[in-house]
C-alpha cells in the first residue's frame, strides 16, 4: 500500500468516527438535558395492624384439607382433616 491509501483510509474513518458521533448526539441526546422525578416512598413501620376478619376469619373454607362431595366410599375421598406434619 501506499502512504496515500494509508492517508485516505485514516481520513474516511475519522470523517465516519466524527459523523457518527454527532448523529448519536442528535438522537439520543445529551444526558445533562434530561430531567427526571423520583417518587420516594413512606418509611416503613414495626407496626403491625390486625387483618381484616371478613378475610382472615376461623370459619373460612380452607383449600387444602379435601372435601366429600355426595357419598363416595372412604376409600376415593381425601382426609378431612388436616396433616399432622409428620
């Protein structure tokens, strides 16, 4: 290669280096123009409140301990009361 091929190579890529650069600057932008609001949150509490009854009541059906429906043979239902954690 010649010195002038070498020239011209080194002058296209900084010609592409420094169109690249302001085009980038056109679409993004500069981060120092951008403003932002942060919404900040309460501080938390060791407070703990009582949970709502008409939810968490001792009366409520519990998902997990099997149901009979009519009158299937205790071999087919599921236990009606719970594990014991054994």
């Amino acid at each position: 290669m010649k010195r002038t091929d070498i020239a011209m190579i080194v002058l296209i890529a900084s010609v592409g280096v420094v169109v690249a650069f302001f085009v980038t600057q056109a679409i993004l932008g500069s981060p120092s123009d951008e403003t932002v609001n942060v919404k900040t949150i309460d501080a938390i509490s060791a407070d703990i409140e009582e949970p709502n009854e008409a939810i968490f009541n001792v009366n409520a059906i519990n998902p997990t301990w099997g149901i009979r429906v009519g009158s299937e043979t205790a071999e087919t239902t599921a236990p009606t009361t719970p594990p014991t954690g054994e």
